[in-house]
C-alpha cells in the first residue's frame, strides 16, 4: 500500500509539472492569431494517443501472466526513453521556446508561495495521519475531499486572474468567456473518463466481446477496449487537423468545436443507454460499444486539443502556464464529479444512468450553444 501511494503522488506531482508546460510550449510555436494552432494540437494530440493505443495492448501480455509488477517496470522504461530524447533533442528543434518564464516570481512572492504550499501540505499530512488513527479514512471521505477541491480550485483560479492588477480589461473579458468552455470541457470529461471504467466493465460484462467487422472476427482482450479511443484518436486526427487546416478563418470558432464535442460525448451514453434497454438481460454486439467510443473520440478531437489551443489563445500574458493548468482542470474536476456520480448507477440502473448523464450534457451544451455569440464577443478578436 505504501509502495502504491508513493508512486501515485509522483505520478501527480510529474504530470502537474509537465502536462502544462509541454502543451504551453506547443502553443508558444504559433502566435495566437495563428490559424494552424487548433491543427497544431491535433497532431500534438495524436502523439500523446499513440502511447495510449499500444500501452494496453503490451500490458494485456503481462495481464495474461498476472505480472503487474513487469507492466509497471515497461512504463518506466518507456518513460526514461522518452526523457532521454528529450533531453537530446529539445534545444534543436525547439529553440528557446518556453526556456523562460513569462513573469517570473519576485523573491517576495517565492517565500509567500512557499509557505502557503508548506501549509497544505502540513495541512493535508496532518489529516492523514490523524483519519488513519481513528479508523475514519475511507473511499468516502477521499471521494467527497476531491470533489470539495475539484469546485473550490477552479473557481480560485478563476478569481485570481480576474482581480489580478497584471491582467488587462482585454485579458479579463478573455478570462471570463473561459469560463463556460471550461464547464463544457469538465461535462465532456465526465463522460469520456468513465469510458475506461465504467463504460469498459459495462461491454465486457454485457456485450458479446467479439469484434465483426466487414467478416472479420477476432475476441477481444480486457484491456484492448482501453486501446479503442487512442486508435480512433489516431485515424481521425489527421482528418480533422486537414479540416480546421483547410477551413482556415472559416473554421468554427472555439465555443462552436467546444459544443459539438460536448454533443457528442452526450449522444455516446445515450446510444449506449438505448443499446441496454433494447437488449435487457441478452448480450449485445461488441460493435455498439465500439461505436459509442467512436462518437465520443470525434467529439473529443473537436474539444480537447481546440481546449489546449484556447487556454494558449485566452491566456492573460502574466498567467501563460496557470491558463494550461487550469484548463487540465476541467479533466480534474470532471474525474471528482465522477466519484459522487458513479454512486447513482445502483439507484439508476447502468442503462438509466447512461441516458441520464448523456442527457444532462446535451442541456447543458444546448444552454452554452445559447450563448455563443456572447462568448465569441468576450473573447475580443479570438476566434
């Protein structure tokens, strides 16, 4: 258990300091009135996917020989590979990109930093240690902690930016149009999250596990649903980079791509939904299943790297990597909101709880799609 915590709280701290960054270097290679940059995170997107559609694949080997220990040792290796080129290649084909801070911290400010991350971390050791004494740290006391923190963060960040006095009125009014997108990102991620759990266990418990394409049969491994949404990710992104390529300025702005892979993800649990009930108690083709992620992988192409290039495009000069991580927190508090939701699939039923949760995303997507042009006006010359 120890061992288990230890590496979870590397794998926290290592993604907070890299996911923001390295997408913040991928738009500092555009300036923000480029109108490659939504295509430029396509094919970033792609590359992160690529690792995700054959990491399952290999682990399915060690999952067939029960040697988890060996999968967690390749994941290792793959990443201190990763590291190593970077490190030899990044000053070549980046230049100086992202080498300096955009407003770097005074000394002041260091020590004030300092000391508030001393504090939470004080703070949080101190409630660990003392729900562990007295036999009261359990699933849900974490669960209703993250979602606590999965409200109270963004909403934070939100209100440092706003009232920031290195924020222009220009900067602002960008922040404040942020605002919706980041709700449709955090409802879009709600769904797509729970398709490598929830969604996952549902078709190896109900569907048939047997892939029919164009005559083609093969059975399906437990992992290998995890490896769907990367394949697709990786077939369709060319596509849609060459899309948003094409359409130039005439490519639909950031609240429109925004709505459509919200809709999108909403229209993918509901199929599932309606797959469920007409099939009750009998089992169902793997092909549905394969086609809800499909659904969900187009509507993730139009949101997430579109949510890469708007937190880079919307991002007041003075706040550059706080944007990106904000932004990463609508995948944050979406997966907080998952954990006090997945508690309503007894109640609800598996098939109810699909519809109900892919029905709340089209109102919401239908709400903010209302207010489009107020955001696009917001957003003062951003498209």
């Amino acid at each position: 258990m120890v061992g288990l915590f230890a590496s979870m709280f590397f794998i926290i701290i290592g993604s907070g300091m890299m996911k923001p960054n390295i997408s913040n270097i991928v738009g500092r290679l555009y300036t923000k009135d480029d109108t490659r940059m939504d295509a430029g995170f396509v094919i970033f997107y792609m590359s992160v996917n690529f690792g995700a559609l054959i990491s399952p694949i290999i682990l399915q080997q060690f999952l067939n020989v029960k040697n988890f220990h060996g999968g967690f040792l390749i994941a290792a290796i793959g990443m201190a590979l990763g590291l190593v080129w970077y490190v030899l290649f990044n000053r070549k084909n980046l230049g100086r990109v992202g080498m300096t801070p955009t407003n770097p911290l005074s000394p002041d400010e260091k020590k004030k930093y300092t000391a508030i991350v001393s504090g939470i971390v004080a703070i949080i050791i101190v409630v660990l240690i003392v729900t562990y004494l007295t036999n009261t740290l359990s699933f849900n006391l974490v669960s209703n902690t993250v979602l606590v923190l999965g409200i109270v963060l963004p909403v934070s960040y939100f209100t440092i930016m706003i009232r920031s006095k290195d924020v222009t009125d220009v900067e602002r009014s960008r922040v404040k149009a942020f605002i919706p997108l980041f709700i449709l990102g955090m409802v879009f991620w709600a769904i797509q999250e729970q398709g490598s759990n929830v969604l996952n266990i549902y078709g190896i418990e109900h569907s048939d596990m047997k892939l029919n394409l164009l005559g083609w049969k093969t059975n399906f491994g437990e992992t290998i649903f995890q490896s769907i949404n990367p394949l697709f990710i990786l077939l369709f992104a060319p596509v849609v980079s060459l899309i948003w390529q094409k359409l130039g300025k005439r490519q639909p702005s950031l609240p429109i791509k925004f709505v459509i892979g919200a809709g999108l993800a909403g229209i993918s649990y509901i199929l599932m939904g309606l797959i469920g009930n007409i099939y009750g108690s009998a089992h169902f083709s793997v092909n549905w299943v394969i086609l809800s992620y499909i659904i969900c992988v187009v509507g993730e192409l139009c949101l997430s790297p579109t949510g890469n290039s708007a937190a880079v495009k919307l991002a007041p000069k003075a706040f550059n990597a706080q944007m990106m991580s904000l932004w990463l927190l609508t995948n944050a508090s979406a997966q907080s909101f998952n954990g006090t939701l997945v508690k309503l699939i007894d109640p609800l039923g598996q098939t109810n709880y699909f519809i109900f949760l892919g029905t709340t995303v089209i109102v919401i997507t239908l709400v903010i799609l209302a207010f489009s042009p107020k955001i696009v006006k917001a957003m003062r010359g951003i498209r």
